[in-house]
C-alpha cells in the first residue's frame, strides 16, 4: 500500500502545507489506494521536506516528482488529453503556486497581526504542539524567508506579490468547471492545494480576503474539496 507521509490537516483540510495537499488532492482524484500519516517533523523527508511517500518501498519526495511517478507506474490518465499549450500554462500555474506558496506561509508565520491567531488555533486542534514548539518553528521560518526572500519584504509588499498570483488564477479558473474542461486535472488539485489553505483559514488575511470576493476560486476550491473529502 501506497504511504503518504505529509504535515497534519488543520482547519478542515487534510494538510495545512499546499504541497501537501496537492498530492493527497491528486490521490483521491486519480482513486490510487493510499494510506496518510501525518508527521510534524520533516528531518526524516527525503532533503528534509515534506510531503514524500513510500510505494512498495520506494521513498520518493518532492510534489511534483511524486505526481510523475503515480502517472508513470499506476498509468494514470488524468492529464492525458491535455494538449501541449495546456500543458504549458500548467507548468506555469505550477511555478507561480510556488511563489504564492512563501506569501502564503509569510502570512501564518511571520506577520504579527495574523501569527497568534494561527498558533492558538493550531494548538486547538494538535495539542500535543505547544506554544514553545511553535515559536521555535515560527523563528526557523523567519530564517527561511530572509534567505529566500520575501523575510526582507514589508507586509503590503510582500501580499502585493501573492495578490498577483491570486489575480492570475481569478482570471484563469472559469466560473464553472475546472482549469481545462468539465472535469479536473493534476492542475486543480496543485490550486486546490493552496487556495484550500487560504479559503478555509478562519484568519482575515489579504490573500483569504481575495479569495472570499472572487466567486469562482470559491467554487473551484469547494468543488475540489468536496471530491477529495469524500471516504473512500
């Protein structure tokens, strides 16, 4: 059986982390068999990050690494019809979910006016997390964003960059349907992955803020998490 190891659920989501939750959103929509654990400490991960799964003993890490040997060895058809423009502009939303990935993060993590709220609730739902552990990752986190980058941003500045993104995939998802037709592709499980952990944040942030008054980034999240909600 097929192991997915990725950060805990949180919020109503099966992981709080978009990479994450794109794989297990990827999962459930392809129908591979798989089992969940959830982990809090990552140093075990293939270059200490998650998610990563194990297939009959074979330890594979990174999202998208992932996504192409489920396709590869369980033949997967999910993206088969895509031509290569549509290929290409999902290369595209891949990258720039990466970018809105560190704005997305910054948010939780590093901006005071929304940090206390994410911690307290985090430890509600995980109490075997304390305040102590969570600054502890909160300061690890702080490192990672100055040397990526966005740490040595101002708020407005840094949301500026992750508003950009959300505006990009406003104008990208139709108000019905899914990125490339009337049924999703390995595309709508990557968004979902990430607008999942805007939209059901209960954290009035810029990024949720956006979300909430464009209608059909609601609607393709809600889709999307229904499909993959279901028990299998």
């Amino acid at each position: 059986m097929l192991t997915l190891y990725s950060y805990p659920e949180l919020f109503g989501v099966a992981d709080n982390n978009g990479y994450g939750l794109k794989v297990f959103a990827f999962l459930k929509l392809t129908g591979v068999p798989f089992v969940h654990e959830h982990v809090f400490d990552a140093s075990a991960a293939p270059r200490g990050q998650l998610p990563y799964i194990v297939d009959d003993g074979e330890t594979i890490g990174d999202s998208e690494t992932i996504i192409a040997h489920l396709v590869r060895k369980y033949r997967l058809t999910i993206d088969a019809a895509l031509t290569l423009a549509q290929r290409m502009t999902d290369h595209l939303v891949t990258r720039m979910l990466d970018d809105l990935y560190w704005v997305m993060s910054y948010s939780r993590w590093k901006d005071d006016r929304y940090f206390p709220a994410f911690r307290d609730g985090f430890m509600a739902q995980h109490s075997q997390i304390d305040a102590a552990g969570l600054n502890k990752a909160r300061d690890y986190n702080a490192q990672r964003y100055y040397y990526q980058g966005i740490g040595r941003y101002t708020p407005d500045q840094a949301y500026a960059r992750g508003l950009a993104d959300l505006q990009v995939l406003a104008d990208l998802i139709p108000a019905d349907g899914y990125v490339h037709g009337v049924t999703p592709t390995s595309v709508d499980a990557g968004i979902y992955g990430f607008i999942a952990n805007i939209h059901f944040l209960p954290i009035p942030t810029p990024l949720k803020a956006f979300v909430s008054d464009h209608p059909n980034l609601v609607r393709h999240c809600e889709a999307i998490h229904a499909m993959v909600s279901k028990k299998s």
